[in-house]
C-alpha cells in the first residue's frame, strides 16, 4: 500500500521482487541443470554396467562351453 502512494519506494519494491524473481529462475536453472547432469551420470554409468554384464555372460558361455567339452572327452 505504501508503493502504491510513494514512487520511490514503488520502484524500489518492483526492484526487489524482480531480483527476486530472477534468483528463483536462477535456482529452477541449477536444478535442472544438476538433474541433467546427475541423469547423464546414471544413463552413462547403466550402458557401462550392461556392457561389462554382456562380457561377462559371453565369458561364462565361453566357460560352458569348455566345461561341455571336457565332458565330452571323457
């Protein structure tokens, strides 16, 4: 009410809460900015751990396949 009366202060208050509405834009930034991030990281570390889980089942195979063969022999 008293921006309303006084120009000044008007201005002043219009000052604050655009500031105030910069920072929040700011922060929805950052955090969306960390989301981003911290899914990449997931996304990344998810196509490594399923490569290294593919090696390891083309190892065991492998290993299988050994095991049947020495089966075989005897």
């Amino acid at each position: 009410m008293l921006a309303e009366k006084n120009e000044p202060i008007g201005r002043a208050v219009s000052g604050v809460w655009q500031l105030t509405e910069e920072e929040k834009i700011r922060q929805r930034c950052r955090a969306r900015e960390e989301w981003i991030i911290n899914d990449n990281y997931k996304t990344r570390k998810l196509k490594e751990q399923e490569e290294e889980l593919k090696q390891k089942d083309a190892e065991i195979e492998k290993l299988r396949a050994e095991i049947e063969g020495l089966k075989r022999e005897k």
